[in-house]
C-alpha cells in the first residue's frame, strides 16, 4: 500500500535558437512542448501517500503533477561595442554598459479537484486521517483555466480582500463535478483533470562599470524580478468539501522587486 511503485514516461520535442555576439548582442529562446504522464510524482518518504486503487495502480495513471504541455524562455544579453575602452570623460558615461533580460511563459500545471470526501476512500484506499490519495472529483463538462475572473459576489482570497476566481460563474462551476465511483470510473486524472492558469514573467538587470585606473574599476548594478509588476495568479485548491472557496485563486505570485549594488574591483 505504502510504496514507491508505478510507471512514468515523458515524451516532449524542443526548438532552440541562438545569436551569439552579434553587434554586442546575444540571445537564445527555447520552446519545449512535451507530456509528462505516470502514476504519480511522490516517493516512498511521502508515508502518507497511497495509490488511489491499491489493486489496480493504472487507476491513477494520468498527467504528472509537473507536466507542461508548452515551455517558452528567452535571454538577450546586449554590451554595446562602441567606447569599450572608456577612454576619456565620454567614454566613460557611454561605455561599459552591460543589459539582460530574462523572458518565461507556459501553459498551466495541472489542477487537484479535490473530492467530498478528502481524496480517499472513492476506490476503497485511504481513510482520510493517516492517509490519503490524489482522488479527483471527475467533471461533467470541460474545464479551463484561461485567465482570472474578478467576481464581486465572490469569497475573497485569505488575507487579500481580493474576490478573484478561476471559474468564469465561481463556485456554481462546483455544480459541474462529481466523486468518482468504483467500477464506472477506471481513469482518475493523475494529478489533475485539468490545468491551472497559464503564465508569463518578464527579469532585467542593467550594469555599469566605470574605469577609474588601470587596475581599479567600480561597477553598479540594478536587478528587477518582474520588472513589468505583472499581476501572476496562483492557482487555488477547488475542493467537494468546500464548494464555499471553490475556484478561489490563492493569491498572487512575488511582485516586482528591485535590487541594486555597488562593487570596487582592484
């Protein structure tokens, strides 16, 4: 019952292309589209974890809580090729100067819909106290998570204030699931019967180094995560037990964020 068993298999292809040092820049993007499937993603330290159906492990074979059917980054370094030698007053203002940017995005993981009764006991394993399954309640129609919705009739997201939910109608899309049944139901998702919301997030640093001698330099530095402050949502825990919060996003990923430096070099 407690142990690390099953099967896995991931099938994916990627395209990849890059530029390097072309006129001071240089640049690479990657897309990887891919599928990740198996019958779950924890291991035998997790003593908790049961297979959904202990006599039938291809009961929970679905997609790995990690799979991502697309995956996009991007960086460009760019070092302007003029003044390199900083030499005079200007030379030191124009030159030196070091810009990089990061670029990510991809389609959403997937998504527990938890059951009526806490993942356990649909298939006869687990009892909910010392144990527990990835159970998905089964949806009747189906779902997407394409974007936010901010619903005023709404339960807010714990500690926002925030009424933003993943269901375009809120928790009446509880309405469009069911627990699974033992015997009419010999799939259960794997980790999630769909995906959660998509992302997007956009880093850039800028450097400065500024000769001061032949042997002693200063540099400053500015590093800014999510430099465009775009508002990333996370994903909620959609749950039978709890259609009062069904859909309720759990907040937001980090905001932006700034870091600078400065750094003498002899």
């Amino acid at each position: 019952v407690d142990a690390s068993t099953g099967w896995s298999n991931y099938s994916g292809g990627f395209a990849s292309l890059k530029m390097a040092d072309w006129k001071g820049v240089t640049m690479q993007s990657n897309f990887t589209y891919s599928k990740a499937l198996g019958t779950g993603v924890l291991y035998q330290a997790v003593s908790e974890y049961v297979p959904v159906d202990t006599f039938n492990l291809a009961e929970e074979y679905g997609r790995q809580a990690f799979d991502q059917k697309f995956t996009y980054n991007m960086f460009m370094i760019y070092q302007p090729p003029f003044f390199k030698g900083q030499q005079g007053a200007l030379g030191r203002v124009l030159g030196g100067w070091t810009f990089a940017s990061v670029f990510t995005a991809g389609s959403g993981t997937p998504i527990l819909y938890n059951t009526t009764y806490g993942a356990a006991q649909e298939f006869g394993d687990a009892d909910d106290i010392n144990f527990g399954t990835d159970a998905n309640s089964v949806p009747l129609t189906p779902q997407t998570h394409e974007r936010a919705y901010y619903l005023a009739s709404q339960p807010s997201i714990a500690g926002t204030g925030l009424p933003v939910n993943a269901f375009k109608n809120g928790i009446n899309n509880a309405m469009n699931f069911r627990n699974p049944i033992l015997g009419l139901d010999n799939r259960d998702c794997g980790a999630g019967c769909s995906s959660g919301l998509p992302y997007w997030n956009m880093d850039f640093s800028i450097k400065k180094n500024i000769r001061v001698a032949e042997r002693v330099g200063l540099e400053f530095q500015g590093v800014f995560t999510n430099i465009l402050n775009h508002n990333q949502w996370l994903d909620g825990f959609p749950a039978l037990f709890n259609t009062a919060q069904w859909g309720s996003l759990g907040g937001e990923a980090a905001p932006r964020n700034i870091e600078i430096g400065a750094r003498v070099r002899f």
